[in-house]
C-alpha cells in the first residue's frame, strides 16, 4: 500500500515538475531550466505549480534580489565565476587541499 501511494505521489510530482519547468522555458527560454529541476521539486514539496513557477522567476530574476539566473544559462558564466572565486579562497585560506 505505501509503495502504490508513493507511486501516485511520485508520477504527480513529476507531472507538476513538468509543468513548472515548461512554464519557466516559454517565460526565458536563455536558460537551460533542466538545470534547475531540483530547485523546483524542493519547492514543489511544499508549494502549488502556481508558487513554484513564481518562486522560481524570483530566484532567477536579473537584478533581483537572488539573480541565479546566469547560474543556469547555458554558457554557465555565474557558475564558472563562483569556481574560480571558490579556487581563489582554497589556494588562499587552504593551499594544502589545492596541493592534495
């Protein structure tokens, strides 16, 4: 019984999922939104489609007070950006994990 209600819970999950993310690729469709999938199931677990989408155009809005949005373009520049910052305070504060 747990399994079979796990099931239909799941397949409604990624339904909503698929909605969400469709959604967000017709509003900015720059970005690679696959990327964010995690980000909206998370707040799929609590939210309606409606919330999530809205949430989501939040997290990512340039110039907002979040602006992931160049976390999930496709060239990746944000995420390369924070790599080569995260490097930069490794090599400063721990040299010996850079070494290693």
């Amino acid at each position: 019984v747990l399994q079979e209600e796990y099931r239909r819970t799941y397949k409604f999950t990624i339904e909503k999922l698929k909605s969400v993310l469709c959604a967000y690729a017709i509003h900015d469709p720059e970005v690679a939104i696959a990327r964010s999938n995690y980000i909206c199931g998370i707040l799929l677990l609590w939210m309606t489609k409606e919330e999530a989408f809205y949430t989501i155009v939040t997290l990512l809005q340039d110039g907002g007070k979040f602006s992931l949005r160049h976390l999930y373009l496709k060239s990746l520049p944000l995420l390369k950006e924070r790599y080569f910052q995260f490097e930069q305070l490794l090599s400063q504060f721990c040299p010996q994990v850079l070494a290693g």
